[in-house]
C-alpha cells in the first residue's frame, strides 16, 4: 500500500541553525501539507500546497518557514534559524484530491528537537 | 474559525467495554475525521465522513451535520485499542486545499 514517508524520523539542531524536513508525499497525490504537533498538544495546521504554490497557511506558517517541491517527488519543510518554541513532531500529509472520499495520509512524522 | 472540541480528554476502561468519544465543531465543515495515534506519534486515519455513520470492524463512527456532533465508538475493547483517538474537521471549499482543525484528542486506555 503506498504511503507518506518522512526523513529523518528525529532531528536534533542548535538554535538559531537551519533545518530542512524533508517528505515524499504517494506518487498520485495532488494537495500536501505539513502540521506540527508540540508535546502534549494538539496537532496544528501549518501549510498546504497544490500546482506548486502554497494553497493555505495558519499563522504559525511565518517567514521563518517555507516549502518546495524541488523535483516532484519530495515536499519539503524549512525553518531557517530555528527557535526552541519550534520544538515539536511536525508530520507531512498528502491526499489525492479534496473532497469526500479523499482522505488524507499522515506520514510517520518528523520530531525536532532544538537546543 | 472552526474549533473542535472532543470528550472525555482521557479514558480508562475494562476490557471488553463498549467506548463513545465525543467530538463536536463550531461552524460547518465539508467532513469530519477520526484519526488513531499511537505512543510512537504516528498518525493513523480511521474514518473520514460527511453525514451518517461508517462502520470499520470493532469500530463505528456516526455524524450530525445538523447537530455539529461526531461519535466514535469502539464495540469490545480490547488493550490493543490504546491510544489517542483525535477528531479533525474538513474546511475544504472546493478549490482550495484547507488543512484539517485537529481536537486536543482522547487518550484512551482499556486495561486487561
């Protein structure tokens, strides 16, 4: 069965330095996004994106961050000078299209841990 | 904005005992998803609905649109159905790609 993959599955990083959380979301899909869940809260939206463009964003979604679709496979996060509150499991999705019956498939997550 | 709000937030029950998680939305949504997450932090998806009930196995899930209500319910629990059950609501417009609005979750665990 296809499935969201993310890489790495735990990132440890200085404050202050940049990271990039990378995703490859399943082959058909049209719409991802990136949430992020901090310890013993409840998950967030951040981003979504389709044909390319951020389609949505919350207003965590800052100028500290950004995504890309560099080569049509991978769907990336990144948080340019990292700050401790940016601490959390952030977690890529991706559906085939929006609407009933179009679920949206979780991967296994990303835990950030910053110091 | 669309708040979600789930019941009970933790629950601890027998093996065998039927399980209701409750999950109800401030403003109308396109579908409502139940979502399982496992200590690891994995994210599952169980069900997503528009209106009526579904049915998967042990598990049922049922909406009001009317009511802005969801239940979950889980027919004889088993300790292999801990974990954290989260309700999501579905904003998507037609065009757009609106992410999910996620409750705080329901940490369920059935004891043996």
């Amino acid at each position: 069965e296809p499935e969201v993959t993310q890489t790495p599955s735990h990132q440890v990083t200085q404050m202050g330095q940049e990271v990039i959380l990378r995703c490859v979301p399943i082959s058909n899909h049209l719409y991802f996004y990136w949430y992020r869940q901090i310890l013993g809260q409840k998950v967030e939206f951040l981003v979504s994106f389709y044909n390319n463009e951020i389609s949505e964003k919350s207003e965590i979604f800052d100028d500290q961050f950004s995504v890309e679709r560099p080569d049509g496979s991978n769907f990336t996060l990144k948080i340019r000078s990292t700050k401790l509150e940016d601490s959390a499991m952030y977690f890529c999705a991706s559906r085939a299209r929006t609407g009933v019956p179009y679920e949206q498939y979780f991967g296994p997550g990303t835990r950030l841990t910053v110091t | 904005k669309n708040e979600v709000e789930q019941s009970p937030q933790n629950l601890t029950a027998q093996e065998g005992e039927f399980i209701t998680i409750n999950c109800s939305y401030s403003v109308g949504i396109s579908a409502l998803h139940w979502l399982q997450q496992h200590p690891g932090g994995g994210i599952v998806s169980l069900f997503m609905l528009s209106s009526g009930k579904k049915k998967h196995g042990r598990l049922i899930a049922t909406i009001n649109i009317q009511e802005k209500h969801s239940s979950l319910h889980i027919t004889a629990s088993h300790p292999r159905d801990s974990a954290v059950y989260i309700c999501a609501g579905d904003m998507y417009s037609g065009g757009g790609a609106d992410g999910l609005t996620f409750g705080k979750g329901t940490h369920l665990i059935i004891q043996p």
